[in-house]
C-alpha cells in the first residue's frame, strides 16, 4: 500500500545531546569533517544507511542509544567541542571583515544572490547539473570567507529526477518526494505563522509561497515553496520539479523566484534584522525577473519614473550568463509574457511595452516573437560577467548586437573564472593533510601553501591516490550491483562485479550531464581502439563514466544506452563502467579517486566546467580539450591538452579527427607515464606532474578566490554605484535618467561631417604623432557630454582595426567653422610598426556611466572619409 503523504517526525533529543539538533540544522556539516564524525559516532551503521545525513539519522536512531550517548562523557565532549567550533565560525571576523576595514569605501551591507538551483549536500536534492553545484559552492565559499550573502532559490518538493536503467540500458527516471520537515531547514515564521510571498497571476490567480531558511554556514538560503494549501492543485505544483513542465510552468517558476525572491528577502532582513541587500546576483536569467521588483519598488516606495529606476536598479545588480550557446538560454512566447505584465497583473508604474522591450531580440538575427530571459537580465545590470575567460570572450561575440557600434572585444561582458569549494570536494585524508602542514588557510591562495604539501614526500602523496582509487573501486562494484539488480539482474549472474575495475589500474573518469555537444560518446568513434586500450596486457585502463539527460532529452538517452551497451559486453565490462544517478555523492567519489579527468566537449561550447578542477585538488591530472578553464589553466605541465580540429564544418570528420587524437595521447602518454615505475614501485614522473598540478591550479581553481573576484570586482563597484544614484533622494539616478533621454532623443542628429590628419614632421613613423582634427555636428548635445576619441591599430586583409588604442580629442573654439560644427583636435602617439589604419568615434560620456559602451550608441565616419591605410616605418 502506498502512503499518499510523506512526512517526518523528529526525535527529541536529551537535554544533554541538544547541541546535535543545532549540529544539525547547520549545513556547515556538509564540509566540516570533525562534525561528520561526531554523527558517524552517533551510530555508524544507521549513518551510513541514511546516506550520512545528519536530519535523518536523528530521525532513525534509537531512543536508548541516545540516551546511552547522553551518559558517554567521551561523547558529550567531542559534541560540545564541535558546537562551540560552529560558534566561533559562526562569530569570528572572516576575510570580509577585514577587507571591509581596509577599504576607502564600505563594501556591500549585504549581497542577494538568487539561483534556480543550489548543489549544497547529495542530503538536500535541489540540483540538476554545474549551475547549481557553482552556486552551492558560491555559497559556501562567501560563507567561509565571512561574505554577507543572503541565497535565494525555489524548494522543489520532487527535486531533479533519480535515474534508473532499464534492461535495455534507457535512462528511467523517477521524482522521490521530499519533506522539508525532514531536511535540515526551518520555515520562516511571523508570530507562530508561515510568512506568505505571493505574486499575482493572470485570471485572478495568486500564487502563494511559504519560505524556508537552509542555514549555509554563516549563509542564510530562501527557498521559496508553492506547495501551500491557499494555492489550487496545478499553482501547488510550480515548485515541484526543477526544470519541469511546459513554458507557462517554467515561467510560473521565474516569476516566483525573481519576483517572489526578493519580496522574500525584505520579509527575511525585516524579521531577522540581516542587513539589507545593496547588491543583487542573478545567476542566470532564471532570476531576471528580480530586475522588474526592484524597479517596482522604486517606482511605488521612493517615487522614480520608470526610467529613473531602471538606473537605480542596474547600478546594484550583477548578471552572470553560464551558457556559450543560445540553445542554453530561457526564451518564452512573447504574448505569454505579455500576458503576466498586463492589465490587472500589471507592475504598477511598470508599462507592459516597457517591460516587453527588456526581453526583446532587437539585434540582428533576433527573433521578435520571443522574450529572451538573458536579454532582460543585461539590461537590467550594470555589471555582466562569463564563467571563464573563454566564455567571456564568446558572450561577448554571442549578446555584442546589443551593444551596437562597439566592437566585439569592447563589448562590457567580463569574466570571473568559477572555482571550487576545496572542503566539499577534498578527500578527508587530503583536507586533514593541508590542516596538519598549513595552519593559515590563507596560504592557499599562493602556491607556497600547495608547495608546504607536495614536499611532504611523493610516497605519502602516491599511498594516499591508491587509497582514493582503491575506496572508488569498491564504490563502483556496490552501486554496479544495484543497478544490475534494478535492471533485472540475478546475483547468480554478478559474479563477475567482484572482479570489475582494479584498484592497480589508471583510472579515468567522466560525468558530466548529457547535452549533444559533451560528447559522452566520443571515445566510442573506434571501438576496437578503445576496446585494445582497455584490455592492454600491460598498461590497461579503465573508465568510469556516470551523467544523467534531461528527461525531455530523447537524443541524450540514447547516447546513454550507447554507452552503457557497450560497457555490458563481457569483453570489456570489468574495465568500462556506466553509473546511474549521478549525484554529488557520486561526483565527490569520481573526483578523488580518478587518475585522469576526461572532457571531450566541442570546443568553445563549455561555458567553464568544474569537474577537472576538483579531480586536480584531488591529485587527478586533466585530459581535456581546451575550453572553458582549461583553456585558461593548462599550462603544458599540469595535464593534457586534446588538440582539436577547429575549422573543420563536418561534424563526423571533427569527431573522427579528435577521437583518434584522444586515443593517441591515451597510447603515447599517459598510460606510458603512469605505469612507468622505479625502483620502489613509484610512477616518478606522473608524480612530479601531479605536484606541479597541485601548485599551478590549487590556488586558481579555490572558489574562495572566485568570491573574492566578486567582492573587489563587481559586488564593490556595484554598491558604490548604487549608493552614487540612490543618495540625496536618488538624485544620482533622476539626473542619470534625464541626461540619457536628452542625449538618446538628440542622438540621430550627431555625425561627423570631415576628419583630416597630419604628421607633425613629414611621413608618419614610428614613436612619432599624427595631429587628428575632425569636424562634428552634435545634433544639440553638449561637447562635454561626448567623448570624440581616435582610434589607432593595425589592420587586417579586411580593414579592421586590430586591437586599437584610443586617444580623446578635445573640442576647440575654432573660428573656421560655423555652428552647427564643432572641430576637436588632438596629437595621437604612434607606438606601432606596420600597417595601420584609424579611424574616429563618437560616444555619449557622462560621470555615472561605468562603461564605454554602457549605452550601446556610437557614432563613426564612412569609410571614404578617412584617408585609409597608413605605414609606420
């Protein structure tokens, strides 16, 4: 008989074990090792049959041990001992404090950052995939780093799906209910009663939500739940699956978490006295709509016109965009938008065209029937960022149409490499080590920290990465069998499973989730090849690979079947192994205990990628090609680097070109080097790189310096500009509105009429100077409010300037010319050989604006006005 409601009920813990329940409630558990240990002690057995979830071991263990615990001075000791570690984390100035006493200006009182979904714990299954491991990891770091951080995201009650095989090797999936009674969250209360978020719905719909708070640490985490009895059966389910139902349910979703999530934080700092929020974080366009609540908040609290909040709201926000292909952003039917911004439901003072000319794909190529979730999201932040500095690169190329006039490089889109929690991801042993030789965790920022390591010894170093392949073999042959089982097998015919890998063989992992472009099945292009491989007499490999598809994702199932039909075949099955449900207990298994990290995807189509860099912390070396951050990191010593055939239109050709370059490098290289021993049985050069991995990448990929980079690099700034506009009754942001719409409306009439150029002695030359005069007509704008700037480079086969440096001239009261011309003049350095060109551009300049091109507006001559091409000898 099946049960039509789960629910939990709590253990009630002796007065002496109370400190277990606030253990507990804290999620710092998840990477505080002496906490896990207290747990473990609790009961070892019922702790690992509940997956090492603190919540539901106090749920299962049994009264009498707890109270046998409660007499155990031992116990009790090491329990007080761990409660009061969690105090002074709790209470000690962190790196923040001190950044914030060393600064010319205060940095931001608090920081909202909002995720569709968070990767904290395999405990709290509220993740499908990179993002959200990126966002637990953003949040765990800010919090070790003493970052006021406030989360914002959605609880699913049926999580992303657990995945399954059939006989026939398909992806099955299935959605287990969750509790939150039974997770490690309390809900947000007013008096004794839920507080209520809800958002207004076409149709005289309100969907109501209830708040959870997830204590990260010092973090605290809004998770917003439409699971409430005030909503009918279909609004209840908006928050039950991650990433599930059609457009209007992920629409629904957005709403919810942009527009709900910030209502939810000014309940949250409103009853708790946090800090208010100066700077705002959409990771991803999930979170776009937040833009539009705040503008309403402006517009409704403080009294701004549309435009005047559009100015206040960009100045604290910061977008990140994850994806390199349009095919990865959220893009909804433009009237089904319009139809949850219009009448009754409208934002007040927000007009429905304005709020559809956000979304709108006004660059060429763009489709005008959408609304582009990524599109609102840059227009309504001042500050965009990539997730690696090739990333960052390809958005500026993938959103520069909606900065027209500027050239692609000038595009402002930046890039903060992504990082790694170390304490998540680390072997214990591993964590323990770097305690034991470096006592400040600050030194980990510099490679003498990594370097106080990698003396130890390379025989510790080597037992300690047989150990970890060791522990990872006996995790595969466990979850090998029950997924054996669940396809139908007897264990009258898994016999064989006790014998599947070797604990003394390389060791190669790749998961990941299963889009197209990943490739999980590029390594079977030649399967006799990759079959020879594995089953080497001398130098074998094997593989573990572990991904789920999307359930919509009919294409990505079948490249699963296609693996895991070839890992079945007897010939090769105790070398390659598929494991399903890939979850981060899986993925930290994988992490620690392979040799090589594999990633094979299309170059340049992975945003960042992060499994490598935590196979690295780990002593794993990375195979990869280079894309994403290992194009940023690899440095010839630290790994391998795929070469790839870029260029090459065929897709089958490049495939063919790369999976044999992929097999070269396995046969050459690094089966070779890693069973090249000396005298005592150590690989003495696999080593020596292992080392230098340690120390190229261990300061690089830490996710506490990626928080940093956005403290200093974006949550600063943006919180100085937001304090700019909204001082002195936002006067900064009323007068920035007012000197945009002047410049836009008198905008068309600027245009250069006439530039000329002369050497000052003879022929241009190098380390010489050009003298540039160029006649303008300003259409009625202020000369002080353009910036008239040369720009100088060389010039390639088409003419375009490469890499140019700019120089500004300057407005003269010239008696040539009449109004409405206005002549500027300057001297422009020639610091380059070869062949140059230049050319003048006109932009809007004022104070308040942070960037070049914020406006998207330029104006430059035709190109018969110049006198072309120049040589600098």
């Amino acid at each position: 008989m099946k049960a039509i409601r789960r629910f939990t009920v709590r253990t009630v813990l002796p007065d002496e074990l109370a400190s277990l329940g606030r253990l507990a409630a804290n999620l710092r558990w998840a990477w505080h090792a002496p906490t896990r240990a207290v747990f473990a002690a609790v009961d070892p057995q019922t702790w690992e049959s509940v997956g090492r979830d603190p919540a539901r071991l106090l749920g299962e263990v049994r009264p009498e041990r707890l109270r046998e615990l409660s007499r155990d001075a031992e116990f009790r000791a090491r329990l007080d001992e761990a409660a009061a570690n969690l105090d002074r984390y709790l209470d000690s100035p962190l790196w923040y404090q001190r950044f914030a006493e060393g600064a010319e200006t205060a940095p931001p009182s608090a920081i909202a950052y909002f995720s569709a979904e968070y990767g904290l714990d395999a405990a709290l299954p509220q993740y499908s995939g990179g993002l959200g491991i990126l966002a637990g990891d953003h949040l765990k770091s800010a919090s070790d780093l003493g970052v006021p951080v406030i989360g914002v995201g959605l609880l699913y009650r049926h999580g992303y799906f657990s995945q399954s095989l059939s006989s026939e090797g398909w992806q099955l999936e299935r959605y287990p209910e969750i509790d939150p009674r039974g997770l490690p969250m309390t809900r947000l209360e007013d008096d004794g009663s839920p507080v209520c978020v809800t958002v207004a719905l076409p149709d005289d719909r309100l969907l109501t939500a209830h708040v959870w708070v997830v204590r990260v640490g010092r973090v605290p985490l809004l998770l917003l739940d439409a699971c409430q009895e005030d909503n009918d059966p279909e609004l209840r389910d908006v928050t039950d699956r991650l990433y599930g139902g059609g457009n209007e349910q992920r629409l629904r979703q957005e709403l919810l978490l942009g527009i709900g999530g910030v209502r939810a934080v000014r309940a949250y700092c409103a009853r708790t006295g946090h800090p208010v929020p100066e700077v705002f974080h959409m990771n991803e366009g999930h979170a776009g709509f937040l833009g539009l609540e705040r503008l309403r908040e402006y517009i409704e609290t403080v009294g701004l016109d549309f435009d005047e909040a559009l100015e206040a709201t960009r100045a604290g926000t910061v977008f990140t965009t994850h994806t390199p292909v349009p095919a990865g952003i959220d893009r909804f039917p433009r009237d089904l938008v319009e139809r949850h911004f219009s009448g009754p439901v409208a934002l007040p003072g927000l007009p429905v065209e304005r709020v559809m000319a956000l979304g709108a794909e006004t660059y060429p190529g763009g489709d005008p029937d959408v609304f582009n979730m990524a599109v609102m999201g840059m227009r309504l932040a001042q500050r965009v960022n990539g997730v690696s500095r090739l990333h960052g690169a390809v958005s500026r190329e993938m959103f520069g149409g909606l900065w027209p006039g500027f050239d692609v490089d000038e595009v402002p889109i930046t890039s903060v490499t992504n990082g790694v929690h170390a304490a998540t991801w680390v072997s214990e042993e591993g964590m323990e080590t770097a305690r034991s030789l470096v006592a400040d965790p600050e030194e980990f920022d510099t490679p003498r920290g990594w370097e106080r390591i990698v003396d130890k010894g390379e025989d510790e170093l080597w037992r300690m990465r047989c150990r970890l392949r060791e522990r990872l073999v006996a995790e595969v042959r466990a979850r090998l069998r029950v997924s054996w089982r669940q396809r139908g097998a007897t264990e009258a015919e898994l016999a064989w499973i006790d014998d599947a890998l070797d604990p003394d063989v390389l060791t190669v992992g790749f998961a990941r989730r299963v889009p197209s472009y990943k490739r999980l099945t590029l390594m079977l292009r030649d399967r006799e090849r990759l079959a020879a491989l594995l089953r080497h007499p001398e130098r074998p490999v094997q593989i573990v690979i572990a991904g789920k598809a999307h359930p919509a994702d009919e294409g990505g199932k079948r490249l699963i079947q296609e693996i895991v039909r070839f890992g079945d075949d007897p010939r090769v099955r105790d070398r390659i192994v598929f494991l399903p449900d890939y979850d981060m207990a899986l993925a930290a298994a994988l992490v620690r205990g392979c040799d090589v990290w594999l990633n094979n995807p299309l170059r340049p189509l992975e945003a960042c990628g992060t499994s490598g860099m935590k196979s690295a912390l780990n002593g794993g070396l990375n195979l990869s090609v280079r894309d994403g951050w290992w194009d940023e990191w690899f440095d010839g010593s630290n790994g391998w680097a795929i070469p790839t055939a870029d260029g090459v239109s065929d897709p089958d050709r490049r495939d063919d070109i790369e999976a044999a370059a992929l097999y070269d490098l396995f046969e050459e290289q690094v089966a070779p080097l890693f069973y090249d021993r000396d005298e005592a049985g150590l690989p003495k050069r696999w080593l020596e790189m292992v080392k230098h991995t340690l120390v190229s990448l261990g300061p690089k990929v830490l996710a506490t310096r990626m928080v940093r980079e956005y403290v200093e690099r974006l949550y600063q700034p943006a919180a100085v500009s937001s304090r700019r506009l909204v001082a002195d009754g936002q006067r900064g942001a009323r007068e920035l509105a007012a000197w945009k719409r002047r410049v836009l409306h008198a905008w068309p009439g600027v245009r250069i009429e006439h530039v000329e150029v002369a050497g000052k002695d003879g022929p241009p030359q190098l380390d010489g100077e050009l003298v540039v005069r160029a006649t303008l007509v300003l259409g009625g704008i202020d000369p002080e409010d353009l910036s008239v700037e040369v720009a100088l480079g060389r010039v390639d086969e088409a003419d375009e300037l490469v890499e140019p440096s700019f120089t500004e001239l300057t407005p003269l009261e010239d008696r040539d010319v009449a109004p409405p011309l206005v002549r500027f003049a300057g001297t422009v350095p020639l610091d380059r050989a070869g062949a140059c060109g230049y050319t003048v551009r006109v932009r809007p300049r004022h104070p308040l604006l942070t960037h070049p091109a914020e406006m998207g507006v330029a104006v430059v001559p035709e190109p018969a006005t110049g006198i072309g091409g120049l040589v600098l000898r």
